[in-house]
C-alpha cells in the first residue's frame, strides 16, 4: 500500500527548486517504487565537482518506512560502503519520520559527505583509514570522484541510462543533444 | 585482499549504528511480545491488573487496591513506543462517540486549524503532513451523529484504532501536532529537553519519528496544542515519608483554559494510566449516587 500520490508530489516539489538545490529525483520505472536521485558533491570537500547517483527503493510502507537509499556512483567514504553503496545514515532506518521527504533524506546524504562520521562505519576499511592517515584518505576520496563521479566515458554514460530502462537509441540521441551531459540527458528523457 | 576484507567487514557494519534498537535482541523479542497485543485491546476490568501483579511488591498491590476504589476498567495498548498517543487517540474518539458532543469537535477543529498554520509557519512542506491531519478530521465527523448520517458504531471504532492505515495516520497526526507546538514555544519546552540537544534535534529524535516514546514533554505539548485536559496516574513502587501509600495522578491542562467550567469542575475526560514505560487508558467508576446528594 505505497502512497504513490505523497511521491508524486515529492517529485514535483523536488522539481521545483532543483537549480538551486542540485538535488534530482527521477522515476526509474513506471509505479515510481524505483527512483534515482542525484546530489552534487559538497563544496570543499574531497567530493566536490563530482555528481552521485543514488538508487531509490520506496517499500510498501512508505511514508512510514524509510525510502531504501544507495549510492550506484562507487564513492569513497567512512559510512558508505565502496563495495555496495549501503549508506549509514540515520534517518534513512530508525530516525525516519513521515515528516520526512525524498529529498530532505537526500539532503541528509549530501550533509553526510561533508560530515562523515568515522565511528560509526559502513566501510571498516575507509574508516580506519579517515582516522588513522587522513591525508590518503582525502586523496583517495577525491581521485574516486574523478574516476567515478564525473567525465564517464560515452559508453559508461550510455550504458547508465540504458540500465535505468530508457532504450539505447533514445539514450544517445538525448546525450547527443545534451552536449554530452549524461545527467541532462537523463532530465531529458525523464521529462521527455 | 583488500576486498576480501572489506566485503567481510561490509557484512558485519551491514546494520550499522548498533546503537540502533532494532539489533539488539531483547528488542525484537520485546517487539514480538508487544505486537500480541493489538494497538488498542480492548476493555478488561480493573482486577486484571491486580491479577497481573499477584506476586508483585505489597506497595503496588496497595495502589491497585486504591485504583479499584476508583477506576472499574483498564483498556491495554500495544507497547510500541506510540502508546501514549494511541491511548489518548482512543480516549479521545471515544469520548467523541459517546458524548456525542458537538460543540468539543468544533472546539477542536479550531484548534487543529491553529496546529496546521503552526507547521506551514514552522517551514514544513504541506504534503508532508496534509494526509494525516485530513484523516484525523474525517475520524470526527464519522464519530458525530450527521443531520442524516448515523455515526460510525463502537465496533468501527475499535476496528479503525487497530487498522493499521487509520491508526498509525492518527499517531503520526498527533506526533506532527506534538512538535510543532514544541517548536513554536521551543523558549519554554527548551529546559524539560535532557542532554546537549536542541529543540530542532528533539522533535527530529524523540518526537517525529513513529514509535519513539512520550514523556510529560510530549504530553504537554499534545494537550496545549489540543486544548484537552488529561490525567495521567501513575503505578509505580513509590511511597511518601509518612508512610501512607496513595496513588498520584497529575492533570495535565492546556494552557489557555481559563475558563473555570473547563478546568475546575470535573475531572479531565482522559484517564491513562502510566507504568514505568507504558500508557494504557483507565475507566473511572461512574460517579456515586451518595455523592451526587451531597452536593445537591
């Protein structure tokens, strides 16, 4: 018993101030259970300039089940893990409240970038590495916004779209005309 | 290997904030015990508490004695975390069904208009709390005898307070209540708040999330954004000095009322019942006829 119309309006109000927020939310499939949602790296930290996409599951219960988050933008960080994208956030399980949005949760997720929390990890490995030898772990971060979270290669870029169920031909025609930009291309195609 | 590691370690942080209740345990296992019960049971007399305790401490045997003086029925609720605001979601409606009393729900309507200005002010989003406060109004216009609508029976009533898709709406409804009213007097509600936590963080941790538990903080704030008295009496193991066991209660009454028929007279309409933990609602006995003649 998903409330479909509460996402619905969610997606409109994400709509609204996207330009000045950053943040994106974009059906993945036609029921709007699957969503991607989309937020800029934080400025002055190791993910700045880098765009990260999260998968979006909305369970049954939503609004009173938290929406299910993942990043599927691999990204280096204390309380997300590099293997699967599993964020460690608390608003995403037991601090979620109905009162709670698409995007405020995605707000959370971009503040946790800027904000990692080394004691309470995801990633063993990364924590202990932010703690013990911050400065490779910066390092680290940043070259994996580089390689994952920015100037993805026209096939990385197509085969995301096509993996988010939009057909190939129409994936690159709509890159085509967005100059190359894989996430106005996905705007496109999702308004389209 | 550095992979082997990780995946190992992703597995382990898989629940990660062990803080967390749900992987402790003893929580789920609370949990399953508690989701026996339905979120609001329904009435049992009084001797079903001494029952509960037969071989509980003299002192709270004492004070059942004294309740059963007073009090004829206890209705349980489940302990979810929401029972308080379950509890007084019944008591409420309830009283609504049998009083048939028109001028208290426009009374409270007002009042539920005052708490959705309070929200839009405070910044949150309409969708986000629209639908709970729309299924809350609806509740009271079933529960009220129409010009040719029959209201809803007993038997709807209970029926909705343990459907799932009303209940958890109508909790959810009072929770936004609760922390908007805190927020908006957050200067006053600020020095009950423990710890190094902000009003914000309050509402956010202990208020807006489902099945986060209530104390005078969150009462309060429900029964001045409401306007509805409630009396909470509370069963617990202590005793006064003088060596004489009474029972205590505390009425909590909105602020505002001033007005000496509402506060004065009679006793608040809602009763609950708190153990250490836990809100159930209490029955009073009706009132005595002996009574009744002195004062007449």
């Amino acid at each position: 018993m998903i409330d479909i119309s509460r996402v619905q309006k969610e997606l409109q109000d994400c709509e609204k101030d996207r330009d000045s927020s950053g943040i994106r939310v974009c059906p993945k499939s036609d029921n709007l259970t699957r969503l991607t949602g989309t937020i800029p790296g934080p400025i002055g930290t190791p993910y700045e300039g880098g765009t990260f996409q999260i998968d979006i599951t909305i369970p049954e219960g939503y609004p009173f089940e938290p929406p299910k988050m993942q990043f599927s933008t691999k990204v280096w960080h204390p309380n997300i893990s590099s293997q699967s994208g599993a964020i460690c956030l608390d608003v995403l399980k037991d601090q979620w409240s109905p009162a709670l949005t698409l995007k405020t949760a995605l707000v959370s997720v971009q503040a946790l970038l800027s904000a990692p929390e080394p004691k309470d990890p995801q990633d063993a490995v990364v924590a202990e590495q932010y703690m013990k030898n911050y400065q490779v772990f910066v390092s680290t971060a940043r070259y994996w916004t580089q390689t994952f979270a920015k100037n993805s290669s026209l096939e990385d870029k197509v085969k995301r779209l096509v993996e988010m169920g939009f057909g190939d031909a129409q994936v690159r025609s709509a890159i085509e005309s967005s100059g190359g930009d894989d996430n106005v291309a996905l705007e496109k195609l999702c308004s389209g | 290997m550095q992979n082997q590691n990780e995946v190992v370690k992703d597995d382990k942080v898989e629940e990660c904030g062990n803080s967390s209740a749900e992987c402790d345990p003893s929580f789920q296992q609370e949990e399953e015990e508690s989701a026996k019960v339905p979120y609001v049971a329904d009435k049992e007399p009084l001797s079903s508490l001494s029952a509960e305790y037969k071989a509980g401490s003299p002192i709270l045997l004492q004070k059942i004695k004294i309740l059963e003086n007073q009090y004829i029925a206890i209705r349980r609720t489940r302990g979810d975390g929401n029972c308080f605001f379950r509890s007084f979601m019944f008591s409420y409606l309830e009283h609504i069904l049998e009083s048939q009393d028109r001028a208290e729900v426009d009374r409270i309507k007002a009042n539920v208009e005052t708490c959705r200005k309070t929200l839009q002010n405070l910044g949150y989003t309409d969708f986000t709390f629209a639908d709970f406060f729309a299924l809350f109004l609806e509740q009271l216009d079933d529960i009220l005898q129409g010009s040719e609508e029959e209201s809803i029976s007993y038997e709807e009533l209970v029926n909705r307070s343990r459907d799932q898709s009303v209940s958890d709406y109508i909790v959810m409804f009072f929770r936004f209540v609760t922390a908007g009213e805190i927020r908006t007097r957050a200067e006053f509600f600020e020095p009950f708040i423990t710890g190094n936590t902000t009003v914000d963080q309050f509402c956010k941790t202990s208020v807006e999330p489902m099945g986060e538990e209530s104390d005078h903080i969150h009462i309060t704030a429900l029964s001045d954004a409401l306007g509805v008295a409630i009396r909470v009496v509370y069963l617990d193991r202590s005793s006064c000095d003088s060596g004489g066991v009474t029972v205590n209660h505390h009425d909590f009454v909105p602020v505002g009322t001033t007005n000496e028929k509402e506060v004065g007279a009679s006793a608040p309409f809602i009763t609950l019942l708190y153990r250490p933990g836990h809100y159930d609602i209490l029955y009073p006995k009706p009132p005595c006829k002996v009574l009744d003649n002195v004062e007449k």
